[in-house]
C-alpha cells in the first residue's frame, strides 16, 4: 500500500439460494484506474487510483433467463461506460466522476429497454442496480430498486441506500413501521428497475469515508433474511473478508434462501482516510450534481421524493422450486 493512498480490500460472492432453479444476480468489482473488473488478488487488495473503483450489485427480474441477462447487462454497461467515458474525461473532478456514475446507469436503463423492446420473449425485464463509485475519499452511490448499501463505522451499522420500494414509501408516509414493512406479503414490490420504462430516476447520494470503514453492498436475497444486527456481528468478527462473505450468505440460506443472495464487503484504510471522531454525518445523503461551467454538459439536479468482475464466483445451481418472483410496481 502506497503511503497517503485511499486502499481498497474487496471481495463478492453469489449464490443461488434455497428457492431458485437458477441465478439472476450479477456483481462486479473493478480498478477504473488500471481497468481491471476481476476477483484478481490485484483487485481485491488495492490503491484507488485516480479514475477511482467500481462496485455493483444488480438483481434481475423477469423469468426465465431474462433477469439473468438483464442483470449481466446493467454491470457490463456501467463498467464499459466508466472505463470508456469517464476514462477518457479530461476534467478529473468529483462532479464528473458523479456524473458519468449517474450518467452510465442511466444509459443501462436505455439499453436493457430497448433489448426487451427488440426481444418479446424479454418483455418486462429488468433489474435493481446499486452501483458504489470510490473516488478520491469519497463513496458516491447510484440506487435504482431495493438492493442495498450498509456502511459500518464504530461498531455500527447504517443503511446509505434508500429503497424504492412500496413499503419504503409507506414508511416514509407514516402509515407503516420499518418492523411492520419486513414482514409485509408486499415487500417485494419495488417503485423502479432499470429495463421497464425508457427513463428512470438514479438516486445519488455521497458518504465521506473515514479510516476503517466497511461498506456491504447486498441484493434482497441477504438483506431480507439477514438482519442488520447480523450483518454487523458477522463482519466485525471476521477480517477475513473471504469469510465475511460466506458466512452471510450461508446464514441466508440457513434461514431458507427465498432468493438469490449476492453481497460485497469493502474495507477502506489508507492515511488519506482521517479517523472517525463519531461526528460525522452518516447515512441517505444526497449529492446535487450542480450545473457549474466546465467542460461537461449541464448536469440535471434529482432529488428524491422522499428524503427527511468476476460475477457469479462460486455460486450454486441446484434445482429448487421456484417462490414468487420479485415484482415491479410503476406508479
């Protein structure tokens, strides 16, 4: 490790679960800098380098193997567009690296879109993406759907990411209690996906990192019948990260893998990183992309509506009976 650098240990698994005849999950964890998307130990154990580093999480829904292929599609795109766009951005800005982060899942969105448009038998197809960025000391995330991002500090665990999801909005309205929205038989209708409709609404937000920090990317398929209190407890007790990963997904499947269950878990050092003096605002924090004179074009400000690779590695196929699918409620 470079002295001053930001560094990165990283690792991801996915697996099939307990409910399901086939994956439609799909990860990724990549350098931009060195333009390398693997589980490579380079990758997994590294400085972030001036184009920052790259982490999805994608859900697919669809059945058959159109979840599958629109997961797949949505990473692939990101990362192509992040390498190839902002790789070649002459402006290296925190506002341009948001930007394009913004700008490559909105393009997924176009392009799963119009494959289901060209294909009928895909019709309806789509995908949750939550798309993680590190640049500079800074953690910018992308969420379309109800996959998850977790940021550990302190021995406490807190959600980044809002879902967009039915029960979310009725958290958010007062009507229903976040205990009463984890048991509801709705609580896997979610608000957007990346596929269905021609445009959608990335929700951005920005996190300053802090030295030993850890941040868990997840699909429903973990953060359904894992719990937060678990998460942190598996995550803390294990610096293995490999380990990490496997434990929570082993947990997930003990307590019947309903779904597919993919996760990330990230831990970031480096003397770039200042200490957390426990003062520090963590949570959903929008970042304005603001409309400023550079060399990009005008940027579009999204504000929520409701604020107060290596893929498939080591996964399982075994045949199981197939439970209700995630649906996709536009409203």
């Amino acid at each position: 490790m470079s002295d001053g650098a930001v560094h990165v240990e990283v690792f991801g698994r996915t697996d099939v679960g307990q409910a399901r005849d086939h994956n439609e999950d799909s990860f990724l964890v990549a350098d931009l800098t060195r333009r390398n998307a693997s589980l490579q130990p380079e990758v997994r154990s590294h400085d972030v380098g001036p184009r920052g580093s790259l982490l999805v999480v994608a859900d697919g829904m669809g059945g058959a193997a159109a979840g599958e292929i629109a997961s797949d599609m949505a990473v692939d795109t990101i990362y192509t567009h992040m390498t190839e766009q902002w790789g070649s951005d002459q402006e290296v800005s925190e506002q341009r690296f948001a930007y394009r982060l913004k700008e490559a899942v909105e393009l997924a969105n176009q392009q799963i879109h119009e494959f289901a448009k060209s294909n009928v038998e895909h019709r309806g197809m789509g995908t949750t993406t939550t798309a993680a960025g590190i640049f500079g000391g800074a953690l910018y995330l992308t969420q379309v759907g109800d996959s998850r991002g977790y940021l550990i500090r302190n021995g406490r665990i807190t959600q980044i990411t809002k879902d967009q999801s039915l029960m979310q909005r009725l958290v958010d309205a007062g009507e229903l209690t976040e205990e009463e929205a984890a048991v509801s038989e709705r609580r896997n209708i979610i608000l957007q996906a990346l596929g269905p409709d021609p445009h959608v609404k990335v929700d951005l937000t920005r996190q300053e990192l802090r030295r030993d920090d850890v941040l868990v990317m997840c699909s429903d398929g973990l953060s359904g019948p894992v719990k937060n209190d678990d998460i942190l407890r598996i995550v803390t007790q294990n610096t293995d990260l490999v380990a990490s990963c496997k434990e929570l997904i082993d947990l997930a499947n003990s307590r019947g893998g309903p779904d597919n269950i993919t996760c990330i878990v990230s831990r970031f050092t480096g003397d770039d990183l200042s200490a957390p003096d426990g003062k520090e605002p963590v949570g959903h924090q929008v970042y304005p992309l603001l409309d400023t004179e550079s060399t990009t074009d005008p940027v579009p400000v999204y504000e929520p509506q409701h604020d107060a690779s290596t893929r498939k590695t080591e996964a399982t196929q075994e045949r199981k009976t197939e439970p209700t699918k995630k649906k996709w409620w536009p409203f």
